[in-house]
C-alpha cells in the first residue's frame, strides 16, 4: 500500500493499468472515449481519467484492486442506456470508466433447470435470443434492450413490461459474482431457489448502481416460452376505467395478462411525428390508451375458439358494453403485435426529438394510478399554467412515467429548466401523499441523489449508509450516486 493515497491518476497509474487490461483493454479514440463519458440523453456531467474494457474476471478484479489500493474512483459501465446519470462520470478527470462490454459469453443454458449463466456485458437482447432459441423465455424486456447489458440491468433492477406478471430483475437472480471494492472476488454463482445462510448478499448488489462493487457473472431464471399470445390496442374512457379493465382481464386471462401500459395521446402524437413508419393503432384521438397483453405457455389450440385472442376479444366485447372501452384492435399476426410495441417503446426516443419535456418514474400503488393523475395534474397545472402533462407508463405495476410537454411556445431546453425544478417538487411531494416511491425502475443515480436524501427518513439513510460505508470504507466505487455517505460532499445533480 502507498503511503499517500492519490485521487487523481497519475500516468504511472495509468501505466499499470495498461499492463492489466492490454493495449485492446484501454479506450483511447476520441470518440469512443466522449460514448462513455455522456449519458444516453447527451448530457456530458464529467471526464474519465480513463476509460478501461477488461476482457475476464481476473482483469476486472485487478483493475478494481489498482483502484483501492490508489484511492483512484471508478464508475462501472454497461451500455450507457441509464436515465439517471448514475453509468457516467460525474466528476472531471479523477475516475476511471470500467466498462463491462468485453464480458459478453453466455456460459452455460439449462433448459430443463430453466437457468442461464451469463457474464455481466452480455446484452438484454442476446439473452432473450437465446433463451428462444432453446425454447425458453427471458421475460426483461424494455426499449433500451438492444443496448443495455444484464449487469446494467441488475445493477437497476430494471423492470421494463412485463414486471406485472414475472417481477423485475431482481426476481431474476439465482446467483452472482461480484468484485467488490477491494478487488477480491465473491462467488455467490449458486442457482439455488432455496438459500437462508445468513443474509442475502446478491440482493445488496441488484439496484445498486454500481456502488457496492461490480458484477461480473449471473445465474439467470428463464421461464416456459409463451407460445399463445394475444395483443391489444384499447381507447379507455379514463384511468379508472383502465384500472377496472385490468382486474377483470385477470380473471378472464388465468392470471396471464402479462403486460397492461398506458399510453397518452399526446406522448402518441410525439411518437408519430418523429418515430419513422409508426401509425395510430385506432381511429381518432383518445386522450387515455392502453396495450395489453396476455400470453400463455400452452400452443394456440386447434379450434382457435379456447385461445387467448377469442378469450381476450370476449372479455374486451364485455367491457365495452360496460363502457370501460370506447374502442379496441387486437393484433392480428405478429407483426402487428410488434408494431405496436415499437410504438410503446418508442417514448423515450421521440421525446429526444420533442419540444423541451421532462419526466418522472414514479409508482404508487396500483390502485391509487386514477387518483394519483387527477391530483398531480390538477396540481401542476395550476403552478405552470400551460403545463401539458402526457403520464404514461407500466401501469399495470403501479409505475407511471410521468411526462410533462413544455408549454406551447417554449422551444428552448435552458427556458424550460426552471419549471422542472418547479414540478420537481409538485411530483415528489405528491408521491409522497401517496406513499409512493420516486424511483420505481430507473434508480437514483446523481440526478436523484438530493431527492432521496429529502424524502427517505434518517433511519433508511442511516442503514444505507451504514451498508455504504461496511462494503465501500475508501468509498472508491461509483461515487456521486445514490448515497452520499458525507452529507457535506458537493453533488453534481445533471438533469431529469
Ligand atoms: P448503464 O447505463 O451502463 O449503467 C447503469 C448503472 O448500473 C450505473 O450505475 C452503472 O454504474 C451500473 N452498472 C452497469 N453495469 C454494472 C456492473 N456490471 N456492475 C455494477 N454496476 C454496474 N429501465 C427500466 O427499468 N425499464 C424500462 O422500461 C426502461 N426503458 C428504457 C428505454 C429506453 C429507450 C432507454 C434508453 C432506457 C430505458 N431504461 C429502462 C433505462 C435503462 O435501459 C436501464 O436502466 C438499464 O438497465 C441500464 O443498463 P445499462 O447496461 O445501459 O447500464
């Protein structure tokens, strides 16, 4: 150990990187240097030091041991897809970028254990690839999954669509490896279902952001492949009415309605403005819409008639009569299918292309959604007068991505800034009427980190803290997100 430790990389240090990741495990191009230093909505907060890919477990582990060892800081990195500035740099020139990228085997799949083991830089999409081609299922699925990497996705517990039926990520895991701070390595790789020795560890590092230590491989559970599949575009008179329609169709769907969204008009016109080839699934404007799926594992049966699209095209014929839809498509083949969720997961990107917006991923329970919209639309309203509010989001498992448009005629994102920290405050606090989270899927990263610290209670902070403190004492490992184990550290917040 040296006797002074340095926060910022000297060229010796960087030298001894070298030596452990190789000239092919250093990033030095420009270019690819700036795709790791921004975050995916363009927002550059710092500079890397360095930005290093290890190609093992043995590389990472090393690179992490240099780390705490130089007290240098590191930010660990999967396909930079993160909403809340937590896989970037957030300070200028003293971190080091540890990209996951070049672990990126699928090491074993065991259908009939139903379990895949994957290294951490493996993608979303090449894990659900895979699962398919070996008739099983990897039910995360989310807009960003032809770029995000798994050990990105545990490291959010991200959810995506299908949280409703099979969990969120954390509800994946059988097992993982893990560097932890000081480079030494933990292998919790077991794919057990059953395991009470002591405390969970891997649950500490699934949503952790990087913060505890770095993944590295994973235990995966895949499902039965659903081979029956029924996909609807529906116009709801309301979110109350959407709500009713949802406990009905569980009945009516065996407990199988696998995804319920919500969808705005307004985040609908965006889409078709900007998204090339998408198209109103329905005639006509409709201020609330939803798509909904329902699967089953079973192959469609021969008389069609006990299938799930017939299921689904009674109950909906039901619910309109009931008035709790005003008009409904469901897709014919699976190209149609498809098209519409290209339109749901579409949102992120048109609101890249969109008048200055901004959102917020939030959850309540289930049942409050209705009076949860009426309330903070009705609040935000009156303090922005102008404001257009387009909620939307996984409704079916409480989370709403609550969007608001600028009002019309501000065209500047700068104009605009002030009056998110307005809604900010309106959203949140309105979260917290209704004991909600402000995180839901997305995480805390640095934009949210003073949000987490206004409304978790001393106790909650405490214990992070606390856990903070135990795994990380040089706090080397993704600082600036999260949790600020010194309260008077200065934070770089980003924006939402
Ligand atoms: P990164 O952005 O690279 O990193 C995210 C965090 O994980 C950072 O804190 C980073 O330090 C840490 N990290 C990454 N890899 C590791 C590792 N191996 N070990 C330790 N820490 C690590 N999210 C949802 O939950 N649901 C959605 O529906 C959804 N839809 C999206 C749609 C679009 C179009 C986009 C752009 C994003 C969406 N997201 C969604 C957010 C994002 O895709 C997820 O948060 C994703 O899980 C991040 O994965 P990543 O590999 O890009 O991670």
């Amino acid at each position: 150990m040296p006797d002074t430790l340095i926060t910022t990389p000297s060229s010796a240090f960087l030298g001894k990187l070298r030596t452990i990741v190789g000239d092919k495990g250093m990033v030095e191009d420009a270019q690819a240097r700036a795709f790791h230093e921004t975050d995916w909505r363009g927002f550059t907060m710092g500079r890397a030091a360095a930005v290093v890919k290890p190609a093992s477990v043995e590389e990472v582990s090393a690179v992490v041991a240099l780390c705490s060892e130089h007290g240098v800081k590191i930010v660990p990195q999967g396909g930079v897809t993160g909403l809340v500035g937590a896989g970037v740099p957030v300070r200028d020139g003293d971190e080091i970028v540890l990209s996951l990228a070049r672990l990126n085997r699928i090491l074993d799949v065991n259908p009939t254990a139903y379990t895949m083991t994957v290294e951490a830089g493996v993608v979303l999409q090449t894990i659900q690839e895979t699962a398919a081609a070996h008739d099983r299922y990897f039910p995360i699925s989310l807009g960003a999954q032809g770029s995000c990497m798994i050990g990105g996705n545990l490291s959010t517990n991200a959810g995506g669509a299908t949280v409703l039926h099979y969990g969120n990520t954390r509800a994946m895991v059988l097992g993982l490896e893990v560097v932890l701070p000081d480079g030494r390595v933990w292998d919790g790789l077991r794919a057990l279902k059953k395991d009470n020795t002591g405390y969970d560890l891997k649950d500490l590092f699934v949503g952790a952001e990087g913060t505890l230590g770095v993944i590295t491989k994973a235990v995966l559970k895949i499902f039965p492949r659903p081979k029956d599949v029924a996909t609807a575009w529906l116009a709801v008179p309301a979110p109350k009415a959407a709500l009713e329609l949802l406990a009905g169709a569980r009945i009516a769907a065996d407990d199988n309605v696998t995804s319920c969204e919500l969808v705005h008009e307004l985040g609908l016109e965006g889409i078709i403005k900007h998204i090339p080839g998408t198209q109103r699934p329905l005639q006509g404007r409709h201020t609330w819409q939803i798509l909904m799926e329902w699967s089953s594992t079973r192959p469609i049966p021969e008389d069609g008639e006990s299938g799930m699209r017939a299921r689904m095209e009674a109950y909906l014929a039901g619910c309109m009569e009931k008035g709790l839809v005003d008009d409904a498509v469901i897709a014919q083949n699976e190209a149609q299918a498809r098209a519409f969720w290209h339109i749901r997961e579409s949102h992120a990107e048109a609101g890249r292309h969109s008048d200055p917006a901004c959102s917020f991923d939030i959850s309540v329970a289930v049942e409050k959604i209705p009076a949860f919209i009426e309330a903070c639309n009705a609040a935000a309203e009156t303090a922005v007068p102008g404001i257009r509010p387009r909620p939307m989001g996984h409704m079916g498992d409480g989370n709403l991505h609550y969007n608001f448009s600028a009002p019309v005629g501000v065209k500047a994102r700068a104009e605009f800034a002030p009056t998110v920290k307005v809604l900010d405050r309106i959203v949140h606090d309105m979260v917290a009427r209704f004991d909600g989270s402000i995180s839901a899927e997305h995480g805390i990263g640095s934009i949210k980190l003073l949000e987490l610290e206004h409304y978790r209670s001393q106790t909650e902070l405490d214990v992070m803290r606390a856990i903070k403190k135990a795994l990380d004492p040089k706090g080397t490992m993704n600082p600036g997100k999260v949790i600020r184990v010194d309260p008077s550290e200065a934070v770089r917040e980003g924006t939402l």
